[in-house]
C-alpha cells in the first residue's frame, strides 16, 4: 500500500491564502503527484488536481456533499441547505428543477435580456463615456438576471441590490469587515426574496411562468412540502447571484481581448464558433473557481491509497483544466486550440466537472456561455472606446481574481 505524499506542519489554511489559485498546483508539481495531504483549518485534507482525479471526485458512490461545504462560504457564497448542501436523491430532485430553467429557449432569452441592457448603456453613454468594465458589467448582469428570475426590482434599489449581490461572491475567502459585510449582505437578500416568495404564494405577486421565483415558490421536495420561503430564497439566490458573478468572467474576457489584439480579427462579423472559441478559453485559462470540496462516503482505496470515510477532499478546478497532457502549452491564450480539442467532462472544469443532472456540475454552464458571447460581441464589435494606460495585472492570491484596473474603458460608445 503507498501512502498519499503529506505536507509536513500543523496546519496550510495560510498558504491557500498566500498562493491562491496555485496552492494544489504548486504542491502537486512538488510532490510529483496528482493527490496529497495536507492540514486545512485544523483538518486532515486530501487535495487532488487532474481529469483522472476528477473522475473519481465525481463518483457519487465515493463521495458526498453533505458536510464538505464550509461555514464561511455558507453564511456568504452559497447560502444554508440549497442544493449545493445535498445528496442522493434529494439533490437529484432539487437540481432537476435548476435544469428545467436551463432549456435552449430560455436561455437565449437570457441573452436576449443582456443585449438589451448592453443596448440601453449605449443609448445612455450617447457620444462617450468612461467605465470600468467589472463594475458596469455588474449592473447589467443584476438587471437582466432578475428580470430573468421573475424578481420584481426597482430602480431605486438596484444599486444597493448589485452590491449585496456581489459582496457574496467577492468575500468567500475574506475575513473581518469585509466577511461580516457580506453576511449582512446574504441576510438581506434572503429576507427580501423569501418575502417575494410568501408573496408568491399568496397570490400577490404573479411572475411570468417558467421564471425562477415562479418554480422555486411552487417547487415540492421528495415529501410533497413546499421549500421553506428561506431555502427558496437560498435557491433563487443560486440563480441570480452567479449571473451577476459572470462580470468576473466578462472583465478577463476585456483583460483577453487587449492583451491579445491578434485574436481580433477572428471575431468580426459576429460568427458563433470564434466568439464561442474565445470565451471558452477565456474560461478555461483565467483563474475564477479554484476548487470544490465533497467528503469520503465509505472507505475505498484508489491507486493504492486510502481514503477514509469522512474525509474531506478539495478537487483542483483550476490546475486541471489547464493540465499539460489535455491542454499543450496550458499558458498560452488560443482560443483556436477549441477547434479540436476533446473535451471530457473531467478535463475542463471551470465550472466543476461531471454529469449536470446526477452530480454537482454547475447548473449554469451554457447560461454563463451565452451571456459572455452575448458581451463579448459586444465588446468586440458593436462597442468602441479608448482604453487608457491601466495595471492590468491580477493577483492569483485574491480569490476571486479580477483585474486590479477592473478594465478601464475611456470614450465608450456605439460603433
Ligand atoms: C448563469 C449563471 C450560473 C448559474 C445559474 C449557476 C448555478 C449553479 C448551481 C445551481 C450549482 C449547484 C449545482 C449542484 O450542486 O448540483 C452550481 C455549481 C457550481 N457553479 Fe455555477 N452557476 C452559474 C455560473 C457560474 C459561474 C460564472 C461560475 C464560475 C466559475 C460557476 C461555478 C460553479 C462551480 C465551481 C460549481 C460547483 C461545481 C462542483 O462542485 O462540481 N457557476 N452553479
């Protein structure tokens, strides 16, 4: 029997934060190994990078949801017992009801309502005006994703609302003010859609059929009972606030673009394949969801290593959709590469890996598409602007990363 390579020390949460993104990549190329251990938060953890490791990560006879999610990214990220939480056939029952909304038409309507909010910023900036693409991206993104949901907003609120939508996915890894903000921010999210959601049921608010706030006031879980207003709230959340998380995707989709002005050309004239090629790879290489955490089900052995039931192991999402033997030159922007690579479901994990409907695989993988094609158009060839001297670096220890200029746009207006 091999034992699984172990960092030594009592405890690594303090390098996650140090290194980010490159904590399991870095250990991995360390240990020469696909799988270690290591200490996280007083805890014995497996981390494990790869398409083979995803495999079995994936594998729920292996592992479990149930438990592995921790308290801090409950209380802002992703919310107390939706469905990220479950297993079995609880999850299956509840995630059926997240694909329903992910049909094609649905989804184009999506795209729809994004190009209508580009369209409405252009007619407001008139001959020009001086943006930062993340921060604009964001509103935009609120605004569309809750028409989409059915989520009655108005103007007046939508500032406030954008904010606390973000603050939950800009804080999962902060501490003090920052973290507590985001709490606060969650709470008040939740009590205003489990509201919209008693007002729902009470028939005094009718959002169109097929919305988000319309199935998930109405869902029933697998005992006939209709979801607590709060957990509907949670589930509502799960859909609008990783909408608006896509500004993080839309300003590296900008970092992409200026850096690699030879990618350009390809896109003119709107076609579907090269603007698809590019944000797949903009997806694939940009640092945004850097792991997943499930716990061991039972005891099982895996190339000679034990895994033991309980066990929490963390999945490399980042490392692995840019391992060398799937993705050559894994450093290099070239959306061209999509063209022919092949694709598996554990090779290419942004979003996390496997089957939407039987495992965890985010829900939201071809909305996120659509919406960053629908921008991406946009950006590069319905929008013209000036862009300024900016840093355009990004720290792979923020977790998320965004550009520290948040893309810089001066003179932006119709072309
Ligand atoms: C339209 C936008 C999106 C929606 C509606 C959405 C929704 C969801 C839902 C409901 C889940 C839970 C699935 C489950 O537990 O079975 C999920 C998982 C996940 N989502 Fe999204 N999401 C969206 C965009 C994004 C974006 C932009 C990212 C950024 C990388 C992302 C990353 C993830 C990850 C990493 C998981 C967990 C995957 C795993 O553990 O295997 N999502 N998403």
């Amino acid at each position: 029997m091999t034992n699984i390579p172990k960092e030594e020390g009592l405890d690594h949460t303090i390098s996650v934060l140090k290194e980010g993104y490159d904590f399991i990549p870095n250990r991995s190329r360390q240990f020469n190994s696909n799988l270690f251990e290591t200490s996280l938060l007083g805890e014995r953890v497996i981390c494990m990078t790869g398409e083979e490791a995803g495999e079995i990560f994936y594998d729920n006879n292996k592992f479990i949801r149930s438990g592995a999610a921790p308290k801090h990214a409950q209380k802002t990220l992703l919310g107390e017992k939706g469905v990220q939480s479950l297993d079995g056939e609880a999850h299956h029952h509840r995630k059926a009801m997240f694909m329903e909304l992910m049909n094609p038409e649905h989804i184009r309507q999506l795209g729809k309502l994004i190009a209508d909010e580009w369209e409405r910023k252009l007619d407001g900036w008139g001959d020009g005006e001086t943006i930062r693409l993340y921060q604009v991206a964001q509103e935009v993104l609120t605004r569309a994703a809750v028409r989409w949901a059915g989520v009655p907003l108005e103007e007046k609120d939508v500032e406030k609302r954008t904010r606390q939508l973000a603050q939950l996915f800009e804080s999962p890894a902060s501490v003090g003010m920052k973290y507590r903000g985001a709490v606060h921010a969650r709470k008040e999210l939740e009590k205003w859609i489990a509201g919209l959601v008693e007002d729902v049921r009470q028939n005094k608010l009718q959002p169109p059929s097929g919305t988000a706030l319309l199935t998930f006031s109405e869902h029933k879980d697998l005992e006939g009972k209709l979801l607590e207003p709060r957990i509907a709230a949670v589930e509502v959340l799960n859909i609008v606030r990783p909408i608006v998380a896509i500004s993080i995707y839309i300003a590296f989709t900008g970092h992409a673009l200026l850096q690699h002005p030879d990618e350009r050309a390809a896109l003119e004239g709107s076609k579907e394949e090269p603007l698809e090629h590019f944000v797949q790879e903009v997806r694939r290489l940009y640092p945004f969801f850097p792991f997943n955490g499930a716990r061991v089900k039972d005891d099982f052995e895996w190339k000679g290593m034990t895994f033991e039931k309980g066990t929490l192991v963390l999945f490399d999402f980042y490392g692995t959709s840019r391992e060398e033997k799937n993705w050559p030159d894994p450093d290099q922007f070239r959306p061209g590469r999509f063209a022919s690579a092949s694709v598996t479901p554990f090779n290419f994990v942004p979003q996390g890996g496997g089957d939407y409907a039987t495992g965890h695989r985010c829900a939201g993988e071809w909305a996120t598409i659509e919406v960053m094609k629908v921008t991406l158009d946009y950006l590069a060839n319905k929008m013209a602007y000036d862009i300024p001297e900016q840093d355009m670096g990004y720290s792979k220890a923020s977790m998320p990363a965004v550009p520290e200029s948040e893309i810089i746009m001066e003179n932006v207006r119709r072309r």
